[in-house]
C-alpha cells in the first residue's frame, strides 16, 4: 500500500492510499486520482506502484508533469519517498504507507466521482487512510471514484452496489489499452478522418497501421501473456468500431446483446442468455460507441436526451440509455437481424408455424386482407411482418414507415420513411402518426407500419377502412382477442374522445387478420395462434380462430413439445379466394381426427 499526500497553495492537504497497480491521475471523472484545476490534463499522467518502486509517465499533457523540477521522462522517471512531483498547482508526495489498513482497499481514491468545476476535495489528514474517510467539497459529494465501475475491483468499497467486475481484462492490461488508445488519438485523429471524406476502409486502413506501429514501439514492455496480435485487433474495434460488440455481432449464433454498463455483456444464443467475457475499456469508450451509432443517423444522446432508439447498418435495432436515468452505467440492447433473409419456408423449417398456415397468409396477402402481426416482446413480430413483406407484388406503390428502418423489402416501387426525434432545442419532431397521415398522400397500394403504439393506430385503421386494403402493422399484445383492447386503447391515446363502440366499428372493419407470436419458454419463437376478426356483435367486435399451436409438454432436454392445429373454422372469405384466382384447399382448415375416434 502507498500513500499519496497531495498539497495546494491555499487549501489542505489531504492524503489518498493506493495500492501496487496502475492508476491514472488527472482531472477527469474516471481517474483514479482526480485533481480538479484548468492546467491539468482529463488524463495527465500514469503513477504505476509495485513492490518499493514508484514511476511516473506524463501522458502528453498540456502542461507536462515534473519530477523535482525536471520533466517526467515519457516512459517514466522513478519517484523516491522524498521526491516531490508537480501536476499543475498541485504537489504529490508518494511514499510507502508506514502501515498496511485494514480496510484500506474501502478508501479508495479519495477523490469525488463528480464534483462540479472549481471545487476542490480535502481530506482529514487524520483520517484520510481509515476506511470511513469522506470527502469535504462545495459541492454534495457524490460515489467516488473508487466506487465507480470504471475503477480495479481492488479500489471498490465493497458497501456499495456497482456493475460486475470485467472478467477478462484485468486493470493493467485495461490501462496498457488506455495508453495506446491515447497514442493513437494523438498521432491519428480517427474523428476527423472519420467526419471527412476519406472512405470508410481509409480511414480503417490508417488506424490499423498506426496501432501496429505503437504496438511494436512498447512490444518488449507488454506482459509476455499478452498477445500483440489481439491487443491491435481489440484496440481498432473500439477506435473505430464497436469495440467488444464487434465480434458478437459477426457471430450468427448471436440473437441479441445486452450491455449493463462497460464491464458487463450478456447475449442470447438459441432463446438463452449468458454472460460473455468482454468489456469496454471503460465507460467513455462504451459512450463512444454509442455515438458511432447514432450519429450517422442524425440522432443523439446525452442529458437532455438520455435514451435513443436507433439501428445498425444491416437494420439491427439498437436501443442505448445512459446517465442519469441508467445507474449501472450506459446500457446498449442490440436486438441482431439474420444477415441471410430469411423466407415462409425458414420459418417451416425452423418450426415457427406449418407450410399449410404459410401458405394461407401468402393467400390473405395476395387478396389484400389487413394483418395485424402481434406479440410480446422479443416473439419475432418484425421478422414475421418481413416474410409477409415478400408476399406483396412488385407492380404495387408501397410505403412502410418506422421508428428506426428494419423491414427488408426488394420491391422495385417501395418508399420508405422513418420517424425523426426532436432537435437538441426539442423541436422539428416527426412522429409515426405524423407520417402515416401524410403517406395517404403520397398515393400508396400498401401501407406497413414497423409497429403501432400509440395515435397512429387511429390513422392506421382510417386509412385500412378508406380503400388502403392489404396494409401490414405490428401490435404488442398477449393474445389475439387483447389485440382489440390495445388498439382502442392506442385509438384513446390519440386525443380525440371517440365512444368506445364507434372504435370498435372500425377495427371490425379494418382488421382482418390476427397473427399472434409467441417466445416459449425454451427460447423458441412459434405463431401460435392465427385468428380472424369476423365482426361486431353488440359492443363485442368477434373472433374466431382458424389455426392454433397446442403444447403438450417439455422434453428431457428442456425443449416445448407439441403441435398446430387447423381448428375446423374455415375464413369467411373462403370463396372469394377462387373468384380472385388463388387455389387454397379446403382440407387446410380440417380439425386433426379426435384420439379414439371411430373409424367408419
């Protein structure tokens, strides 16, 4: 252990402990030792503390960093007891702790998380290495930095709840990345060449040489367990990429991936969640990749807007939530589309509903029936809305509209829209209701809406009943009949104060169709029922459901069992299916024979 004493002109000395590690200091919030003043650099210099020896390394400050007056040496000068180091107004004395504490791993950096500019934390020089040291600023202090994510588990006060330790990179391997990360920044600016017209591959090409040529510069002083090779791969991903998400984006056994601040990641893999052993550098980098993601699309996130909805390039759609409303640090949800299309007979072959229920959706498509696709979260909608999508014929004006493009369609006449977040003053907003009412100008043969959650489901169902036949639109909804109760609940939320049976009219009139997915429980995705909307009677708009998946149970290996089942109710609008030319045997529609029956 070693104690660090820190003096400034004017104010108290205060004393921090730090253990063998390295341990950056500067002025920002994720240094381990924070010295808040104009003259010292966000990351100023780097204190590495092993056994009795101490060294320290400007990091291409501003400012520079002396030790007994003479400029620290870039790659570290030795700091005796007695040797005092200059950072800005600020003096530092580092000396062995005459004794080990306790608790000295509860003290931490001793410094603020988060105090606002100008304000300086002291500690009782009295108390300083006791494990119930607390800052004194102006401002109200906050977690230390000892207690943030960003700082070695070492340094953690083991009272305070924080995010799961990396399990891969420990802090010395963290901060070799740190530093070269910085090199790189200084002798390459990637933002720039990423913002200008250099292509894309250019720009990858130029960050990819300097890293290895930093990398072979500090080869002979990297840890022998580390490889080269890897340190430059995962380095690029993260200056130019996505960092530790790269790789789990490239891999196709990868559905989803969940990201609960920089040190924690957790995907699916067939319906199951596991936790990975991947982590960000630390949370800037995790800011970093979020704004990579959704600055090309022109959004942003930040204070004022704390959370976005966006996508990937190959429509993978991203959601991202960051401080304050995350306490766990920045959160990124990338829910992956399959990079091949996938098609009816993908969704045969992989059980999700029979050839006999593909075929009459492709039926209710060609007749122009109106689809609600419905579900729960994660049940496949917008996959399923994509296959149905590929039953719509190319001599047809189609329009979707989404919150963040997903739908793949190959139509030679598709427009596609998509809905615009308000601008940092919080206005020029372009919401899906917005969009839905001017696509009925635009004189459209189809219209599929991504996903209807609010008072576009009013304009949706108005322009299904107005000679828009054919449309396609998602719901979230646990059942085939709550599909009801949640468009006339989205058609309240519209502002206009419509009696209950007058809504119902018209979804009776508009909705045809009712597909309903679920996600069992073994991770399987299955359409589980497909109902048609036959009228209204009374106040009760009708049902009646022509194809079910009934479960019999689990397998040893934990997988659901059962089977689809045409229940014997045939569509209303059998017969116009032949006065329209499409052939759909009736025999589709028969009930399975009953166990026992007789046979006659």
């Amino acid at each position: 252990m070693w104690t660090i004493s820190v003096f400034r002109d004017g104010e108290a000395p205060f004393r921090v402990e730090l253990p063998d590690g390295v341990h950056v200091i500067g002025s920002g919030e994720r240094c381990h030792l924070r010295l808040e003043d104009p003259t010292v650099s966000r990351r100023h210099a780097i204190l590495t503390l092993a056994g009795s020896s101490a060294r320290i390394e400007d990091m291409g400050s501003e400012n520079g960093t002396f030790v007994n007056a003479t400029p620290a040496d870039s790659r570290g000068t030795v700091v005796s007891p007695t040797t005092p180091v200059t950072i800005g107004p600020y003096t530092l004395v580092v000396a062995p702790a005459a004794a080990p504490a306790a608790s000295s791993a509860a003290t931490g950096s001793g410094l603020s998380d988060s105090q606002p500019e100008g304000t300086t934390a002291s500690y009782d020089p009295a108390g300083a290495a006791g494990s119930d040291a607390q800052p004194r600023c102006d401002a109200p202090a906050r977690p230390s930095v000892a207690d943030s994510a960003d700082s070695p588990p070492e340094l953690r006060r083991e009272s305070q709840p924080s995010v799961p330790p990396p399990l891969a990179m420990s802090p010395e391997v963290r901060e070799i990345k740190r530093q070269i990360h910085g090199e790189l920044v200084h002798r390459l600016d990637v933002k720039r060449l990423s913002v200008s017209r250099a292509r894309p591959e250019e720009v990858r090409e130029k960050a990819r040489a300097t890293i290895s040529s930093i990398i072979e510069e500090v080869r002979d002083r990297l840890p022998p367990e580390l490889d080269p090779e890897a340190l430059r791969r995962e380095i690029l991903a993260e200056a130019i990429g996505l960092g530790p998400l790269e790789d789990l984006l490239a891999d196709d056994s990868v559905s989803e991936i969940m990201v609960n601040g920089p040190f924690c990641i957790y995907v699916e893999r067939g319906g199951r969640l596991t936790r990975t052993d991947r982590s960000f550098m630390d949370e800037d980098a995790e800011l970093a990749a979020i704004d990579r993601i959704v600055a090309p699309l022109g959004r942003r996130v930040d204070e004022s807007q704390p959370y976005v909805d966006a996508r990937l390039p190959d429509g993978s759609r991203v959601n991202c939530v960051i401080h304050p409303l995350s306490l766990v640090g920045p959160c990124i949800t990338i829910r992956k589309f399959s990079r091949n299309r996938l098609f009816a007979k993908d969704l045969v072959a992989f059980g999700t509903m029979t050839a006999g229920m593909a075929e009459f959706l492709r039926a209710c498509v060609a007749i122009r029936k109106n689809i609600v696709v419905s579900g729960g979260t994660g049940s496949g909608k917008t996959t399923l809305l994509n296959v149905l999508s590929h039953f719509l014929p190319d001599t047809e004006r189609i329009l979707t509209i989404e919150d963040a493009a997903e739908l793949r369609l190959d139509q030679p006449h598709l427009v596609r829209l998509e809905a615009r977040p308000p601008n940092i003053e919080g206005t020029g907003a372009v919401t899906i209701r917005d969009l839905v009412r001017n696509a009925l100008r635009m004189r459209p043969d189809r219209i599929i809406v991504g996903e209807c959650r609010g008072g576009e489901a009013l304009d949706m169902l108005q322009a299904m009943n107005t000679g828009h036949d054919g449309s396609l639109t998602t719901v979230h909804a646990n059942s085939p009949r709550d599909v009801v109760s949640r468009l006339e609940t989205m058609v309240l939320m519209s502002g206009l104060e419509l009696p209950s049976r007058a809504i119902r009219e018209q979804i009776a009139s508009a909705v045809d169709i009712v597909v309903h997915e679920s996600r069992l429980s073994d991770g399987s995705r299955k359409v589980v029922c497909i109902s048609e909307v036959t009228g209204l009677e009374g106040d009760c708009v009708t049902m009646q459901d022509l194809f079910v998946f009934r479960q019999t149970g689990i397998d040893a290996e934990g997988r659901v069992t059962g089977r689809f089942e045409a229940t014997g109710a045939v569509p209303s609008f059998y017969s116009d299916l032949a006065a329209r030319g499409i052939s759909l045997d009736i025999s589709l529609f028969s009930p399975p024979p009953r166990a026992g029956a007789a046979m006659r």
